[in-house]
C-alpha cells in the first residue's frame, strides 16, 4: 500500500506546482468569510515572512518534500493579505439611507440590464443634496422612469437613494459585497422624469469610459435595430453586455434550458472570438505561400487572436467574466508566442493565479467558481483523451463518418463533463437545475462556435462601416434557432428544479473534490468524486419556518414543500430568493382566513399563520398593537414601537429597530418548548462587520448647498 502512495505521488512530477493557486484563493475566501475586518499588517507581515522562507528554502537546494510545503504557506499568507491589501485600495464612500428624497446630479457612465422597476443606468455622481463631497459615492445605480439616458449625458435625478441592498436573507447573495468591488456605491431610484442638465467638464478618466460606452450603447442599438428587439437584444447581449432588450420571458427561458450562460460574455465568447479568428488569420497566411515563407503564421495568427480577445473586452464593458475569460485566453496566445502548449494545466493555473491577484474577490463570485472549475475539467478531459489512429487509405466516406462520429463523441464528452464540474456551483448558488440542459447546449453547440458568434464578430467589427447586415442576419438566424431549442428543452416536462443550498461549507468540499479529480494524476484521482457531489448528498438544515425581509415589509412562511407569501407582489425579487434557497415553491397565501387593510395583515387563526405584519411607515397605536399581538405569535413592525401592550406578552415581537440591526430574519419555532419560542438569525449576523456592510452618516448642514 505504502509503494502505492509513493508511485501516485512521484506521478505527479511537477503538478504539484498546480495547487499553489488553490491555496491562495482558499486563504482570500477565508477573508471574505470572516465576521470582522483583521488588521493590514500583520498579514502583510505574515506573508512576506512566508514567501522569504520559502525562497530561501529554494535557494539552498531543499527537497521538494520541503519546498513544496513551504510554497503553500506562502500562497496561504499571501492569499489573505492580498485579499486584504484589495480591500483597502479600492475602499470608497458607501451611500447613506437618507431620510427623504433627494437630487442626484450626475453624469450617465453606461446604461446597465432592465429592473423590476424600470431602466437602470450607472451614474458617476457630481452632487448629491444632503451629502458633502467626501461622501458622495463614485458611482451609483440608478433605477429611471421610461428610455435610459445615454452613457455621456449629464442629468439630474430626483430620487430615493439608499446604500446597496443587504443579502435578501442570510446566507444569500451578497449584492452589496459584489458592488463595493465594482465601485458601486449605492442605488436610486427617480421619482420623477429624469432632467439634461449641463455639468463642468468630467475627468479625462470618466470621459474616457464614457465615450466607449456610448459606442457599445449605439454598437448594440444598431444590432436591435437590424434584428428586431427580441432577436437582436440577444445578439447586443453576447457581443456588448447590454441586456436592455431582453424580455423577462425570454430570460426565464434562457435560464430553464440550462442556456443562460450564452447571454454573459466570459470564456465560451472569448474562446470561439480567439478562436475563430486565430484560425482564420493562420489560414489566410498559410494560403498565401509568399507570405508563409517569411511569417511565423501560427504566432501570427496567435497576435491577432490576442487583438481580438481585447478587443472583444472593451466591445463588452469589460464585465468582470469577461476580464476573467480575456486573462485566460491571453495566457494561452502568449503561450503560443513563446512556442509553449497553449492548452495545458499549467497555463490554466497561471491564468487563475493571475486573476486572483488582480482580482481576490473573485473567489467567492459564482462566475470564477464555475468557470475555472468547467476549463479545469475540460483540460483534465483533453489530458485523458485518447490519441486517434490516423487511417491510412481509407475512403473518403468512411473517413468522414468517423471523424463526425468522434466529433459528436467529443461534444457529448466535453458537455458532460463541463455540466457536471458547474453543476455543485449552480445548486447552491442559483437552487435551479436545468434537468435537460446538456440536450439544449449539445442542440446550440454546433450553431453557436461555427455559426452564429463568427457571424457576430464580423457584423459586430462591420456594421460601424455600415457593412454588418449579412453577417448580422446569418447571427440573427443562429439566435433564432438558439432560442426555438431553448424554448422546446424549457417546455418539457420537469424542465426545472429546484435544489435547496447545502450548508456553507459544502460548497468549498465539492470545489476541492472537482479540483482533485482534475489536477491529481493516477488512480487516486477518483477519491475526488464523493467530495465532488458534497452539494448533492451533503444532508440539509432543518427549513426555517418563517422569513421576514429587511424592514418587515413582506415575509413567507413554511408550509409543507412551499413558502406561502404573506404579501403578493410586494419585494418579489426576495422573496423569490428566500424560497428558492430553501428549496420551496412560493405560493400566495389564501385571502380566506387573513384580515388585511392599507397598512397590515394578520391572520384570523393561527392555523392561518404565524406571523402578523404592519408595514406602515408610522408605529401602530396601542388598540392596533393589541389587534396584532392577539392575532399571531410572531409580529412584525416596520415601525419603531414604545411600550408593548399587556397581550403582547409572550409573543415575539420585533420592530424599525431591530430591522435596522440585523436586515432580513429566519426564525425557527422551538416545537420542544411548552410556549412559543424562536430561534433567529439575522443577515447582520452572518455577514458581520466588513467594509461593504458600513454606511457613512448624512452631512445634514450639506442639505441646503
């Protein structure tokens, strides 16, 4: 057994060297699971002590079965304070919740996706009433009333402005989080029509993004405008981000046929853009012999596949995956240029190591978890695949059989494998599992590498000539096609389900099990798989049996398999999160049984329900609280109230503040105890004190400037 061990390990040569970017993103997920802010240098310290032992050890000619040990100290230390030293540099003003309405003035940086409420656009913030320049954010999100202002134009806003939303309950996405990362300092949302106004001149900087963004805007207003608004607001997705002309019907199908990704650029487009036009480039001087004997042609077509992924990056904003997805495909043309494998594992670990360093928040984000753990899988796929015997004289026909049957072999493979490294991070992200999503991306494949994004690129690159109709309608027929499969794989039967979240630290076991599988050479490798299905198999908390939102303003409770919404309609979007993280379908609650006026509802019995709710902006008086108290063991007060009445006793009552405190709540009913008693556990509770969750204080004697 022992001889065994050893053989596995002296197998893996220099794939050791493959774990140093896991340790170091394991540390930066270490900080952003932490409940208080550590200190900066004593990590700082910690990590330059680390790596100088380890290069020390490395200098005097240690043995692996030291360095390699010591190198994953250092990448563990450096991890954390990496994490740490991006959180300083980025820190910015966290708007306030202010108490009335405001104006915002400000410049239009890009026009971002539609909202429940209307249009959203990014705004840089010039002036905002109540606030002093210090505190103002460097962008908000702003939500605006009919057609979006352009990206370039100033305009003026008068608005509810609030920092960004807490997770809607906890444990759940963490908006907030993701926007202090992105420079996102706040929302608004515009009570009125949305003003030009003239504003000095803005920075070199912002201008700058400004004017790239108002050419992506009028890239994609030319691509609707070709295609229509439905087909062409899915082409403006996949080649400028802009999801402003998709429909909420048509996201919905997206998502039910497991095609959802095709709509975000990240590496899938960068891929087949490089790809394609890599191949392109090295064919065309390949059939120019003059030109082939004087040219390296496949570092050539590898420059320009390196021009076109940055080209492709600014067309797109520059979202997050798709920077992610530009640094791994660069690594793989750079690897070409220095006559290395593009494709190895190696390359794949620079690439992660290289994005974690720019970019240590992505550890946590659904779209780097996903995407390094589908490209890991498909590099290990690529390892393992055997080599194909060359025929020798064979007929034509039967050549051509064979290679489209080891084609389509490969397609099946490779979805496979992609859907079941992804799979863990889509259940506990997302509780939505596309159950024939592999039949829709094996029906778009083919049309989307060699039809539909080739066409793209070329109408994308044409039109500003006026030149991209034919290729646009060949992209426009691809989307169509995309979106009939997707809406037949949608409507099966079964399509969709809905998978609760494990606990949180399941999610790291699985990625840590794919990761084994992927990286470890031999057959210790499948140990891996139990670990790999955590997510699947990992047994789940006990349901909480009643979830109010931040303010009491809606809340849900347990019934058998659903979460019966108190309130319909009202703060869908978290509801929706709630139930779908607890693995419920959402149900109305009956009007039968429930007492309900302007300003509250409660339930007639408690067989109706457990909760009762007031979510008027003033307190309840004392005949209304006893009416509330009387009617459910729980009651919920937006409001901040005084003295309870007598009936409240023994009831569990919360109120303004404590929503103020802790966000949204679940609660558990101890079923042990004679008397209703609950368990709580609140947003604040689990995501602590961190830069993200702070706000700064209104500057009142700002208000009249």
């Amino acid at each position: 057994m022992s001889a065994w061990l050893v053989e596995e390990a002296a197998a893996q040569g220099l794939r050791w060297r493959l774990w140093a970017p896991v340790a170091f993103g394991a540390c930066g997920a270490v900080y952003f699971s932490l409940r208080s802010e550590p200190a900066l240098w004593p990590l700082l310290l910690a990590a330059v002590a680390c790596v100088a032992v380890w290069l020390a050890a490395r200098r005097r000619g240690g043995r692996r079965s030291l360095t390699w040990p010591l190198m994953m100290l250092a990448c563990l230390a450096s991890g954390l304070a990496a994490a740490k030293l991006r959180t300083e540099m980025i820190a910015a003003p966290i708007a306030p919740a202010l108490g009335e309405p405001t104006v915002i003035e400000a410049w239009v940086e890009d026009v971002d996706g539609p909202g429940q409420r209307g249009a959203r656009v990014v705004v840089a913030p010039v002036w905002i009433r109540g606030l002093a320049p210090a505190q103002t954010p460097v962008r908000l999100r702003a939500t605006v009333r009919g057609e979006p202002p352009r990206p370039g134009e100033a305009i003026r806003l008068f608005a509810i402005q609030n920092p960004p939303p807490a997770p809607a309950s906890p444990g759940a996405y963490d908006f907030g989080r993701n926007a202090y990362f992105q420079g996102l300092g706040g929302v608004a949302f515009a009570l009125g029509e949305t003003r030009r106004i003239d504003l000095p001149p803005a920075p070199w900087r912002l201008r700058l993004a400004m004017a790239v963004n108002s050419a992506r805007y009028a890239l994609a207003e030319r691509i609707v405008a070709r295609l229509g608004e439905r087909t062409g607001g899915i082409a403006a997705a996949m080649t400028t981000s802009h999801e402003t002309w998709i429909s909420p019907t048509d996201m919905d199908l997206m998502r039910d046929s497991g095609l959802a990704h095709i709509l975000s650029v990240s590496g899938l487009h960068m891929a087949i853009v490089g790809g394609f036009v890599f191949f392109a480039v090295r064919l065309g001087v390949a059939a120019w012999p003059w030109l082939a004997l004087r040219v390296p042609g496949k570092k050539v077509a590898a420059l320009a596949g390196l021009t076109a992924i940055g080209v492709y990056l600014v067309v797109s904003g520059a979202p997050p995956p798709a920077e992610r997805a530009a640094i791994t495909a660069s690594i793989a043309f750079l690897a070409i240029l220095l006559d290395r494998q593009a494709v190895t594992m190696h390359g794949l670990a620079v690439a992660a190591f290289v994005v974690l360093l720019i970019q240590p928040e992505a550890i946590v984000t659904p779209g780097f978890q996903m995407s390094f753990a589908a490209t890991a899988a498909l590099v290990a796929l690529v390892e393992a695949w055997p080599r194909r015997i060359r025929e020798i004289s064979a007929p034509w026909p039967i050549v051509a059989v064979q290679r489209f049957g080891g084609w389509l072999t490969a397609a099946v493979a490779a979805s496979v494998v992609a859907g079941l490294a992804t799979g863990p991070f889509a259940m506990q992200h997302f509780n939505r599992t596309a159950m024939y999503g592999l039949l829709a991306n094996l029906g778009t494949a083919p049309v989307a590498d060699f039809i539909l994004m080739p066409a793209l690129a070329l109408g994308a690159a044409l039109e500003p000539l006026g030149l991209g109709g034919p290729f646009l309608a060949v992209a426009g027929w691809g989307v169509d096609l995309m979106l009939a499969i997707g809406g037949w794989t949608a409507g099966l039967p079964g399509a969709v389900r809905t998978v609760a979240s494990a606990p949180d630290h399941v999610l790291p076991i699985a990625f840590l099990g794919i990761l084994f599988v992927c990286l470890w050479r031999g057959r210790l490798r499948w140990l891996g798989v139990p670990l790999a299905a955590a997510v699947l198999i990992w047994p789940r908390a006990p349901t909480p049996d009643l979830w109010i939102g931040d303010e009491g303003t809606n809340a849900a409770f347990h019934r058998e398999a659903t979460a019966v919404v108190v309130r319909p309609g009202v703060r869908e979007f978290a509801v929706d999160l709630w139930s779908r993280r607890r693995g419920l379908a959402m149900t109305d609650r009956t009007e039968a049984g429930w007492l309900c006026d302007r300003f509250s509802c409660r339930p007639e019995s408690h067989d109706a329900g457990p909760v009762a709710l007031w979510w008027g902006r003033r307190a309840p008086n004392p005949d209304q609280m006893e009416t509330l108290c009387r009617a459910a063991p729980v009651v919920s007060v937006r409001a901040v109230v005084g003295n309870l009445p007598p009936s409240c006793d023994g009831r569990l009552v919360l109120d303004g503040v404590d929503f103020a405190r802790g966000g949204a709540v679940e609660l558990w009913r101890d079923a042990s105890a004679e008397e209703d008693r609950w368990r709580a556990v609140w947003t604040s509770d689990v995501r602590g004190d961190r830069p993200w969750t702070r706000q700064s204080d209104p500057d009142v004697s700002d208000s009249g400037a």
